[in-house]
C-alpha cells in the first residue's frame, strides 16, 4: 500500500493515532452502521471465518483488530478453549466487552488494547490469528503481519477478512459508485465523525487485495497462502499457514 491514507487529512497526527482516535469516535453506533453499509452480508462472512478456524480444532486463537467484539465472540463455535480479542481503541473495547458479558463469555473470551505492530505476546503463543477489516488499518503492513506470523504457532492459521475490489463489470463499477458517494453520504448521517466512513472507503480503494497481498504473505514467510472472494469480490477471506 503505497499511498498511506489517513482519517483526518489536516491532523499532524500518525496514522496509528488517527485511526485510534476515528474508531473511538464511532465506537457507539459502529455495529449499527456496519450492518447498514454492508447490508448484513458482513455477518455471513464472519461465518465462513468461523468454519474455515473450525476444521483446524485450535485451541487458542489471537482476534486482532477485533473492535466490538463480533469474531472474537462468533469465534468461540470453533471450540477454542481460549480467545484474545485486541483492538488498540479504547472505545470499541469498552463496546466490545459489554457484549462478551451479556452474552457471559467473560471467561472465554478477554478483551485486551494493544497495538497489532507491538503485540504483547510470547513467541508461538496461538494456534491461530484472525483480524476481520483491519489489516488495511495498520500504519506499517509488514511490520503488522510480521508480528503476527511471531505470535503463531508452527502450522497455525492465520485467516483474515478483507474489502477488496471487484475486477468484473458491472460489479466494478457498481462497488466504485457504493464506496465513493454512497457509504461516505451514510455515514455523514449517521455518525458524528464525518471523515471516518470517507476513510474506511479510501482505504479499502487502495489496499493490495488479491494476488498483490498474497505475495506479501509469502515475502513475511507465509505458505499455503489462498484468496477466496467473497460476495461478486467485494471482500475476500485470505487463509495462510506458518510453516
């Protein structure tokens, strides 16, 4: 990803910040919201997430990026005997582990801040590593997915769940018109921070999908590394082992 984009054009802040401080801005209606853009398709692919992590049997699993809470909690179905969800917002943690206690899985599931760049992890510490729309978000990716691939254990798994780009017509061009007028306009409804969901849409134009973010898998060390499109290739599900 060559061209860093950031939330807030005029700050002076570093881009880890700036989205630190976006996400504690939508943090309150960010599940909400997060249905309406997507139109409720995001929580099928949550799902494939979960039957992809299922099939490996792990027993402890690093949920990065996790913000409210969603795959850290979808993700105990894999039987897991422990879940870690990290976010470096403070206000999606605090949303997220509301959830994690109604649905009392307070002794499964522990909500952690820390930065996916500096994870405070042991060496080998998870069968496997998942981040659901958040790899696009860290300020250096192959630092982000270097830690990552630290934190794994030999043969883990690591999945993530990422916006892409469709390359057919007219899905292409359809996608280009959503993100560029239309998810920006919702979220200036519904959200008082007007430049996140112009953000969240920048951002996801510009991140290396495909082929290009499997090659950067393999350059951290990756193997096994696939690309399954999700929904006419508006997202993709990536799945890699450590060897």
């Amino acid at each position: 990803m060559d061209k860093k984009v950031t939330p807030y054009k005029d700050s002076e802040l570093g881009k880890k910040d700036q989205v630190t401080q976006m996400f504690d801005n939508i943090s309150e209606n960010y599940d909400g919201l997060n249905r309406v853009i997507s139109f409720g398709i995001d929580i099928k692919w949550r799902k494939r997430v979960v039957a992809i992590l299922t099939a490996k049997e792990p027993s402890s699993i690093l949920d990065i990026a996790t913000g409210t809470g969603d795959l850290a909690i979808n993700l105990v179905e894999t039987g897991a005997e422990k879940i870690v969800g990290l976010d470096i917002s403070p206000g999606m943690l605090e949303v997220g582990k509301k959830k994690v206690a109604q649905k009392n899985l307070d002794q499964k599931i522990d909500m952690v801040i820390g930065d996916s760049e500096n994870l405070p992890f042991e060496d080998h510490s998870f069968d496997a590593v998942t981040v659901a729309f958040g790899v696009r978000n860290f300020e250096t990716l192959e630092k982000g997915l270097a830690e990552i691939y630290r934190v794994l254990a030999p043969n883990g798994t690591f999945v993530v769940l990422e916006t892409s780009v469709p390359t057919k017509t007219p899905f292409k061009q359809g996608y280009n018109t959503y993100t560029k007028y239309m998810l920006p306009a919702i979220g200036k409804l519904f959200s008082k921070d007007k430049a996140a969901y112009s953000y969240l849409s920048e951002s996801a134009s510009v991140f290396p999908h495909g082929d290009a973010f499997n090659n950067i898998l393999r350059k951290i060390g990756f193997i096994e590394v696939e690309n399954r499109p999700q929904t006419f290739g508006v997202a993709s599900i990536y799945v890699a082992t450590k060897k």
